[in-house]
C-alpha cells in the first residue's frame, strides 16, 4: 500500500489549493468556450460550494458523485469536494442508469452532482426510470442519495434537486473558520478519489487514491514534462477519467496552468482552439494527433505555439513523432505508462533519444519499482517479456469493499500486478507488449496485438490498424485488422496480406485485413477493442491463414 511520505510539502490537496489560489490568483483557470474564470474566482466558487456541502451533511469521508460533462462547474465541484474531505467518485457520462445505479448503492453516495442532459441522453430521467423517482428524494430505490446539484441549472423545482446557484447559497450559515478547520483535518493518507474501472474485465471495480499519492504523482508528472505556470493545457480525455481529472484538474491547480476544455474531441474544433489560445499542452492517442495532423494539412493553419505533446501508447510511430514536431511545432514528445490502480508508472525524459520515446514509456518515476515477472511471479531476465508489476507510492490503498480483489491484485509484498506485458530494456525503460486480455493464442503461439499493430504500421501503407482476435476452429484464434489507409491510397486487403506474410511470423500474420475510413473510438480517444471484437466476430473461420 502507499505510504503517506509523499514528499509534497502539503497536508493534502485541499491545502495545495489554497497555497496555489493565493499564488496565481490572477491567472486564468479555465476557458469554456467564451467564459474565462480566474483562479481567485474558481477557488471562491469552490470554498463556497465547500460550504454547502458541509451544510448538507457531507462530512470527511463521504462520497460525492460527479456525473457530467467537462465544464467550469465540474472543476469547482471536485475543488470543493476535495476542501470538505469528501471522496470524489467521477462517473462516465456514456454509462447508463443500470451501470450507475449499482455504483451509487455500493458507495452510499448521499450526493450526485450532474447535469440534465448530455449528448441527447438525458441522465437524471434514465436513472429515474430505472429506479423509480421519490418524492423527497430523487431516487425511489437508492435511498442512499440525499440530493442532486444541477450543474446545468440555476434553480430546480424538481423534488431531491437544487440548481448550482441555490445549492451555493445553501452553506452561508457555514462559515469560512468552519470550512478551515474540517481542511485543518485533512491530511496525505485520507481518500480523495475512487475511480471505477471501466468494467471490460468483469464488475466495476473502484481504485481507492489517497490526498498524499496523487499529489506527488501529478507533481512529478508536471516536474518530468517542465511544466509551468502560464502553459495553456488543452484539456480532451473527460473528467471521468483519472487522466482528465488529475493530470487535468489538480495538475493544472498545482501548476498554474490554463485548462481550455473540450468534452469531446472534434479535430477541426481542436485546431481552431488551439490557434485561438495559444496552446502549449495537449494529450492523447496517437489517433488523435494523427487527426489534428491531417485537419492542419487541410487548412493550411500554422501552428507556434505547441510545445509539449503527451502520446500515450505502448508504441508511437516514428514518422507521427517527426510530424508533430514538424508540423505542429511540439518541442518535446513524451511517452508515458500509467493505470489507474498505479497512478503513473514512468515517463520518458528530456534527454531520451526519438527512438526511445518511440518504442518505450521511459524509465519508472521516482519512488517507484518496476519489475518483470512470469507467471509463478518470479523475475524474468532484462529483455524478456513477462507481467509489468510495480510497487511504490503510487500503489492504489485497494479496491473499495473488495479486500479479496485487492489482495489478488497487490501481492504480500507490496506489488501491483498490472495485466500487462512488457519487458525492461538495457537502458531501464519499459517496453510494453500488450495487456494480457488482448493477447490471443493462434496455433499455440502468444500473439500480441499491438505488436503486430506496430508492424504492420512500419509498412508505411496505412495510417492506422488495430489487431483483435476471433475463434478459429482449427488454429484456436486468429488475428482480424482494422486498417485504415492513406487518403487516397488504393492499398487492398490482399496487398496487405502478402506484406504481412513477407514480413512476420506467420502465426502473427492477420486472417481478415477490413480496410475502412475510421476507428471507433472511447470517450478518451483510445480505441473501442471492445466494439471491434464484436464486429471481427463475422470473420471468424473464414478461409485459411
């Protein structure tokens, strides 16, 4: 488990809130579209809303549910969660009432704060409809919630809610000595988050993460990547997700950074943002850039300000990094390795060669191990390949009322066993393979998607592929590729095939090559393995490898 030495020289969060509110009062926080709120004016709204929680009950330890989109009221509710010592628990706004619902059960929420519409999906009603509206509560059936906070509204008439506005207002009879001394009690080892896993390997887990680790973690992170006060953070992965939420929201705080939001990304909107700005840092998938990429080409837009890109994959294409760096100005690219149940793992440097950068995730944060293990757990040769286990800091407290799935996952000696495999390189970087639950096995073989993937990239005949693997009567599993070529390219599925065959093992070698236009993607960017699983699933058995 983590210790609560975290080396940050604050309590806990809320204390570095208020250090850095009274250091960059006049610096920009966040710009939402047209509206820009200081950092003075967005810790007055979140010591407010502080109050208000306190007079609604909301003591150290309780949840506090957040379950919308990325705006400014997003960012001054977890500010203001995090001053009364309650434990924030971010929620995906693609989740449906009976995802939410259990989450809401098994944590005891008193309070949801939300909104009443997110693209087309109206997310107060859906859960009403599954759970039964109350009549002096907003749930008939998770009596557990106390109240809903419109972040959307004003004012709200609707039984068990309160519009934002009203819901400030509510904690005037709570004074500023009274918020003081609850933060006053606030330190390292309390809870400030519970993130719950996306569920793709089985029930929804939540990853418990204390003031002290996220601290240390984001500010190593920001220290690594020489971020300072004054960047322009264009903020894409949503709040939901512990990448938006901490090294978006509390970084930006701890940095003086200026968060321009975006809830979802849309390239030719990302652009127009960033030329409008002056952005310095972005962050996402290779997809992402590759989009940006082509949306610049297009317009002809010359892009200045870019300084620092985080491209967060096992591997990042040599040719992408040489075009951001060209094309959009990026001084420097990083490659990093996180999860949520690790926080981050490792990063690459300022002095790391491209090709570093390219083909690994740097070397392992300070703080933190890393090792390499096979499967009785013991550690495995450097450069050979086995399970990514780490111990440190960073280490999650566990899994919320899941002492059984905690101790499967953090051994008797402080390791997490990730789900990934990698192997460690002569110089101490990390190189992943792939996680365990997107290896497939075709004739006895263990095949690595995104092994294959980065192959089948330095082709040059393809902007992007993704791998998955389908049932095969006779070899077990095969691969099927989702590729995506060049615009205008005329590149064919039997094109593919013969260079793939030339070029690796045949067993890693795709059955089914499906050329397209587009990847489906996940509310982060990434790409939905999940929804490209089920389509390969027609491929299946079909002709010979």
């Amino acid at each position: 488990m983590a210790s609560s030495d975290t080396l940050t020289g604050h309590r806990s969060i809320a204390h570095l809130l208020r250090d850095r509110a009274i250091d960059h009062a006049d610096r920009i926080a966040v710009r939402e579209g047209d509206r820009e709120t200081s950092v003075r004016d967005l810790h007055d709204a979140a010591r407010r809303m502080a109050r208000a929680l306190i007079a609604g009950g909301i003591e150290p330890g309780d949840f506090v549910v957040c379950w919308a989109p990325n705006i400014t009221r997003w960012v001054i509710a977890a500010h203001a969660a995090w001053m009364a010592g309650a434990v924030l628990m971010p929620l995906s706004t693609r989740l449906k009432a009976r995802e939410v619902g259990p989450l809401l059960e098994a944590t005891g929420a008193k309070l949801l704060v939300t909104v009443g519409e997110c693209a087309g999906t109206r997310l107060i009603d859906i859960v009403k409809a599954a759970y039964g509206a109350g009549t002096d509560r907003p749930f008939e059936r998770l009596p557990a919630v106390r109240r809903i906070v419109r972040l959307d509204e004003d004012s709200s008439s609707a039984p068990g809610e309160v519009g934002f506005a009203d819901f400030l207002a509510s904690g005037e009879g709570v004074s500023d000595a009274d918020l003081d001394a609850v933060i006053a009690g606030i330190d390292g080892d309390m809870l400030a988050e519970v993130m719950f896993t996306s569920g793709s390997t089985g029930a929804p887990k939540g990853v418990q993460l204390s003031h002290g680790q996220l601290m240390r973690a984001y500010r190593d992170w920001a220290d690594v990547a020489a971020l300072r006060a004054g960047d322009v953070y264009l903020v894409i992965p949503p709040f939901s997700h512990g990448f938006g939420l901490n090294a978006g929201i509390l970084a930006s705080a701890e940095r003086g950074m200026t968060m321009v939001l975006m809830d979802i990304f849309d390239p030719a909107r990302a652009l127009d943002l960033i030329l409008r700005h002056g952005i310095t840092v972005a962050s996402g998938p290779p997809n992402l850039y590759l989009a940006l990429l082509d949306q610049r080409a297009r317009t002809g837009a010359e892009v200045t300000t870019m300084r620092v890109c985080f491209i967060g994959a096992a591997s990042v294409p040599m040719e992408l990094l040489r075009r951001v760096r060209v094309e959009l100005g990026v001084r420097r690219a990083i490659n990093a390795y996180g999860l949520i149940e690790g926080c981050v793992v490792s990063m690459t440097r300022a002095d790391d060669p491209e090709d570093v950068v390219s083909t690994t995730t740097g070397r392992p944060m300070d703080g933190v191990e890393v090792r390499i293990v096979d499967d009785e757990n013991r550690p495995v040769p450097q450069g050979q390949t086995g399970e990514i286990v780490m111990r440190g800091y960073n280490v999650m407290q566990g899994y919320w009322g899941e002492p059984e799935l905690t101790a499967a996952a953090i051994d008797a000696d402080g390791w997490l066993h990730s789900g990934d495999i990698g192997l460690l390189e002569e110089h101490g970087c990390i190189r992943i393979v792939d996680r365990k639950k997107d290896m497939f096995t075709c004739g006895g073989f263990n095949v690595y998607p995104a092994e294959v993937e980065n192959l089948l990239l330095s082709s040059g005949l393809m902007s992007a592929v993704s791998v998955v693997g389908v049932a095969d009567r006779r070899l077990g599993e095969v691969g099927v590729a989702f590729v995506i070529p060049h615009p205008g390219s005329d590149v064919t599925a039997e094109a593919l095939t013969a260079w793939a065959r030339e070029n690796m093992a045949n067993y890693k070698v795709p059955r089914t090559f499906v050329l397209g236009t587009e990847l489906p993607l996940n509310a982060n960017g990434k790409v939905a393995k999940d929804v490209l699983r089920t389509s390969a699933r027609q491929y299946s058995d079909a002709g010979q490898a």
